[in-house]
C-alpha cells in the first residue's frame, strides 16, 4: 500500500509517471522540482499542489514517502535531512517492483545496457513473452503494470539504483565499468559500488570476466561472459568463431549484424539473461541474426566521397569512445579519425593518449572540455563545434578513411541531448 503523505520530487516523463501512478490509487501527491517551469509541467492535473524552483524541507520532513527522480542526488541536504528523520525515499523502480508480480531481468553498466536490454526484450517477444522493457530506456517502469506482462526486463542507471532497494531480480548483470558520473559520485569505487547494487537479491549475478570490477560477492550465484571459451563465450570452429555456452558453438560471430568485440559481449550477456528467463535460443538467434543496432551507438551514417561516417553520439563516456574506437577499428581500411567533447564529468581522458598515438590519424575537440583533450597528442585540433569538426575531418579524410563520432563527453553544453547531438551530426554529414 502506498502512504497517503507522498511528495515526488523532480518531473519529466518519470516523474509523469509517479503522478499518474499515484492519482490512480486515490493519492493526491505534493510535486516538487528545483526548475522553475519543468518539462511536462503542462501535463499535470489542475489542483495539484506543486512547488517548483526549490525544495521546501519543512514539507519533505512532513512526508510519508519521498519518490525522487533519478537526476536528483540523495545528497541534497534537504533529502538528506528528511532521511535522517526517517522518511522513506525511493524512486519509481522500487514502486514498480512492489506491485510487479512477474521476474524481473536487470541490467546496468557504464555502456551497452540499452543494446543488451532490447536484445533480451526482443528475444522474449520473439518467443511469444508478453514481456514490458523500461526503466532507464524509453518507457519508465511505472507504466509497464498498465499492461499485461509475463516478463520484466529493466534497463537501470546508477542513479535509479540509489533508490531501488527492493531489487530482486531473476537475474541481474553489470555489463562494465569505466569512469562516469564522477560529477555525481566522490570516486570510481562509489560509483561501481553503486552499480553493484543490482545484485542484491538477485536468483543469478551474471558479470563480465573481461572487467574483474563487475564481479559480485563471492557469497552470490554467480556466471561469466567473455571472450575466452569458458561459460558464455567465443570458441574457433571450422575456421570462424561462434559465440558459445560452455564451450559449445551456438551462433557464429559472422552472422551477427552489430560489429566489434563489444558487441559481441553484449550478445553473449544478452543470451546468457535469455537463457535465464527460459527463452528458447531459437528466439535469441532470430533476433541477432537481424537486430542491427541502436541509434547514435556505432551507427552507420553514409559514405561521402570514399570516406564512411559513423555515429557514437551515445559514447559519453571514455570507456564508450574506447569500447567504439576497438569495434570499428578492425573494419577500416585507412584511417580513423576521431570527434570527441563536450562535458567530461570528471573523467581522466588519458586512456584516449595510445589510441592517439597508435590506432588515430587525429582528433577534432569541441565543447565545454576540450582543452583536457587537446593536450592528450599533438595529433589534435581544437574547432568550436560539431559543424567545424565534420568540416575539418572532411577536409582531412581521403577515400578509404572512416570518421568516428564518439565524444567521451555528455552534450549538455551545447545540446539538450545525446540524441540531438547525433542527429545534427548526421545532418552535418548528409549535407557533405
């Protein structure tokens, strides 16, 4: 049963959702935001009582249940206060898990949750599942119970886990780790701790054996994918490699239509949490056999004068642009250059320094924290933004060559989102 006292704390589609959510059980919530006018704000009854622009402590220690959006750190002092006091505060996951009467897939990682969480939703329709994909992709998890549902399977950010602490999962994977949120959190180990809350509860920890910081406790049930042969893995056979479990063949790499080495443990991952919710693997190989990616992540955008252009606008992170830069690598028959930037969140860009050196023919830096990357090579140049970089490797590109856009950056200093930035890049390249 949910309390009568309920304030939501930050608005946009999640916390939309915790309105409709409440209002449908006979709540009548008090909304607050730290925005002034929020998004969605027009999309609220008229009645509500909403206190936009700042956070009123005296109300949120006056609370039953704070239900707070992911982009509103528990550190706050006034939340921290109302937690000292004793009021609950979770987030719309954990609502969601309290009513859900169905198994659960958790997923979350710095990179490829959301490439792995629509391969595992679409390996359960494939096989007929009535099955509800959300959380931190697309539909948030409140309105998955609007439905029927015979399977879960939730795309989870560090932020939402904060507030999840009901999780208990069928089974439960952290994909990787690499530095992020560094603005947000006081240390790399904080924020994979944070990440490693998923495997609370869970019936199976499934963790990347090629990231050891993804390991759960020992004390967990536990399995691996990887590139080796062990468990999910890759194995040789009649001269190609297949993607394999334990060490038998179950579908080769070459028929996949996602390229790269991260790719394919984002196909093992998938299988492995197919299997664990009893989806026959005929549905999961129809489905990769087919499934060419998601938008703005390793994203074929055109071939424009012999050079072929490819969208990462989602690498917002170095692990990302890392991840892309080796899954693109093997394919280009000349050079690769790179267009990185934007708002770094803390991140230690020296791990781009031997790409620079060793596998990029340059890199064009924009955005609010490019200096940190100008000094990484000398192979380098500083432009204002996107449409300066395109013009700048255009100009640098021959037939053969390929141009990577993966920032290692978030967007919010020049666009709303990772999306946008992506279509003005396709945009730039189109216009070429």
């Amino acid at each position: 049963m949910i309390p009568e006292r309920v304030v939501i704390i930050g608005l946009g589609q999640t916390g939309l959702s915790c309105v409709r959510y409440c209002l449908a059980r006979g709540i009548l919530p008090l909304v607050m935001d730290t925005r002034a006018r929020p998004p969605g704000v027009e999309q609220l009854p008229a009645g509500l009582d909403c206190r936009f622009g700042d956070l009123d402590a005296a109300s949120l220690l006056a609370a039953d249940l704070i239900v707070a959006s992911p982009g509103v750190p528990l550190a706050t002092p006034a939340l921290r206060q109302a937690r000292a006091a004793g009021v609950e505060i979770v987030g719309d996951v954990e609502l969601f898990l309290r009513e859900c009467k169905v198994p659960v897939i958790a997923i979350t990682g710095s990179n490829g949750k959301s490439t792995v969480t629509t391969l595992v939703g679409e390996m359960a329709a494939e096989a007929g599942l009535a099955v509800g994909v959300g959380g931190n992709i697309g539909t948030p998890a409140l309105e998955l119970l609007d439905g029927p549902l015979e399977l879960a399977v939730l795309e989870l950010s560090s932020f939402q886990l904060e507030t999840t602490p009901g999780l208990r999962a069928l089974a439960a994977t952290v994909l990787n780790i690499s530095e992020d949120h560094l603005d947000r959190y006081d240390s790399l180990a904080h924020y994979r701790d944070t990440k490693l809350g998923i495997y609370q509860g869970a019936g199976l920890c499934l963790y990347n054996r090629e990231d050891d910081q993804t390991r759960p406790p020992a004390d967990l049930p536990a399995l691996s994918f990887g590139l080796d042969e062990r468990e999910y893995g890759r194995i040789a056979q009649g001269g190609e490699l297949w993607l394999s479990h334990d060490g038998r063949p179950r579908l080769p790499v070459s028929a996949l239509r996602i390229v790269g080495a991260h790719n394919q443990l984002n196909a093992l991952a998938a299988m492995a949490l197919a299997d664990a919710a009893g989806i026959a693997p005929a549905a999961q190989d129809a489905v990769l056999r087919r499934f060419e990616g998601l938008p703005h992540r390793c994203q074929f955008v055109a071939e424009k004068h012999g050079v072929r252009w490819i969208n990462d606008s989602k690498a917002t992170n170095v692990g990302a642009t890392l991840a892309a830069i080796a899954g693109v690598a093997e394919a280009v028959p000349g050079r690769l250059w790179l267009i990185a930037g934007g708002q770094g969140k803390g991140q230690d860009f020296g791990p781009l320094k031997p790409l620079l050196v060793h596998t990029l023919a340059g890199m064009a830096c924009f955005g609010q924290d490019r200096a940190e990357l100008l000094c990484l090579a000398a192979n380098t140049r500083e432009v204002a933004n996107l449409e300066q970089a395109v013009a700048w490797c255009a100009r640098q590109a021959v037939p053969g060559d390929w141009v990577l856009l993966a920032p290692a950056c978030a967007s919010l200093d020049m666009y709303p989102n990772y999306q946008a930035r992506g279509e003005h890049f396709r945009a730039l390249v189109e216009a070429l």
